[in-house]
C-alpha cells in the first residue's frame, strides 16, 4: 500500500505540471538547427545499443469516481537487436503475464493458459494509459518525417517543438508532437495524435533523471488520456541496470519460466 501511496503523490505532482500553461511560442531562431541531428540525439540518449537494459516499472493509474490501480514491471531490452521483454510483477492475480519482441515477432503471454498470443507495440499494458512501445527505445528518425518546426517554452526551459508525421503503420500514433530541450536532447512532452489529427494523449516527462552508461533516463512519467477526460498514468522507473542478460532471457521460456 505504501507503494501506491507514494506514485499516487508522483501522480498528483504531475498532474498539477501537466495543467499548466507549458508552452508559448517565440519567435524563430536566426540560425535554423539540424532537425534531424537533434532527433538522433534524442533517439540516441534512449538506445542502449552497447548494454543490457532492465528496470522496475511502477504504473498507477487514475479514474474519476474508481480507486486507484497499481502495475509493477519488470523490464528488460537488449536494443542491439531490437528485443525486448516484459513481466507483470504486481498486481498478485496477474503476476506473470508478459510480453516478448523477438524481430518481428511479438507475443504476449497469459501464464494461467500457459499460452502465447500475438500481439503488437500498439497495445496498452492492461488497463493503464502505458503502451508497450512507451517502454521500447525510441526510433523517431526512422518511424517519422519531420512536418514543422516552431520554437517554444516549456516551464522555465527554452524548447524545440517538432511536429512529425508517421513513415509507417506500426507506430502507435500517425502524428506527434515533441517539445525538446534545446541544452540537451530530451524530450519534455509529446502530443500523440490520431489519423485525423485529434489529440490522443499529452505525455510530460518532468526534468529528472537516471543518469546512467552516459544516458539520461526520465525518473517519471505522466500519460494524460485526452479522449477520457480525468483518466491518466504515471509511470516511475527504478532498479536501472545496465548488466549483461543471459541471451535466454529474450524467449518463450524465460516468460514460462518465470511464471512458476
């Protein structure tokens, strides 16, 4: 209980960040910036191409008028090659469901069935407004064009705001919107949006880090429905690790394993 207790306090601080007035236009930049550099530089601090990656994942989850939930994941990448695990550690009853990225390949695991169904990074995990592919390292250089430029602030931190357009249909959202630092490469909002250009979701990422192999990991983050009005998640990252995996852990058998 003390758990949920303290990410609900994160959620409410967040929450009050997220309704603020974060951003105003400025205007334009004598110097025009490389767009795409500083979107390799954001891709680039996410990408644990030379390590192992692993964390906790606290997700808690709020809705008007239903008592607060609370998801516990554990997760490891190995971004070298693009694979990725995930296992439900809390709640109790559903302790052991998990999710595997193996190429192309991508399957979730129900450990009461013992089976594995096909799934894809669109997904939610379970009922929190978290996708699979917010815990992925990020590819916007690869999954997206660049549509407009502007320049902004965000709170107190001067930003760039780069509106991207989708290259492909396995991205989650077909338009977003980024708010990037402009000292360092590090994303401090993005506005995911739909087809027909309808704000989905608002995703803040407070300016506090796990600094760790030279990465600057956000210690937070908050992910606003706008489709449900008062529906959001934040999500708290812990236990980051940057040790060798065993390669067994990136199968069906680590999650059937681990489910025991």
């Amino acid at each position: 209980m003390g758990v949920l207790k303290n990410a609900s306090v994160v959620l409410i601080t967040l929450a009050a960040l997220c309704a603020a007035p974060l951003w105003a236009d400025t205007p334009p930049a004598t110097d025009t910036p490389n767009f795409t550099a500083i979107l390799n530089a954001v891709d680039g601090n996410g990408d644990f191409a030379k390590q192992d990656y692993s964390a906790v994942l606290t997700i808690v989850t709020q809705k008007p008028n239903e008592k607060d939930t609370l998801l516990q994941v554990k997760l490891f990448r190995r971004d070298l090659h693009d694979q990725m695990v995930w296992i439900m550690q809390k709640p109790e009853a559903q302790k052991g469901q998990g999710f595997l990225k193996v190429d192309e390949n991508i399957w979730m695991y129900d450990p009461e069935s013992g089976k594995f169904s096909h799934s894809t990074m669109k997904e939610q995990i379970q009922d929190s407004k978290a996708k699979s592919s917010d815990l992925k390292r990020t590819s916007y250089v690869n999954d997206y064009d660049i549509a407009t430029t502007a320049e902004g602030m965000l709170g107190k931190y001067p930003v760039w705001v780069i509106t991207l357009k989708a290259k492909n249909d396995e991205v989650s959202y077909q338009s977003v919107r980024l708010s990037i630092r402009k000292d360092k490469p590090l994303v401090l909002k993005e506005e995911d949006f739909s087809v027909s250009a309808r704000l989905m979701r608002t995703v803040i990422f407070p300016p506090t880090y796990i600094e760790i192999a030279g990465k600057s990991v956000p210690s937070q983050t908050l992910i606003t429905d706008e489709l449900n009005k008062g529906e959001k998640s934040a999500m708290t990252i812990s236990d980051v690790s940057v040790a060798t995996l065993p390669d067994s852990t990136f199968s069906k058998a680590f999650l059937n394993q681990s489910s025991k």
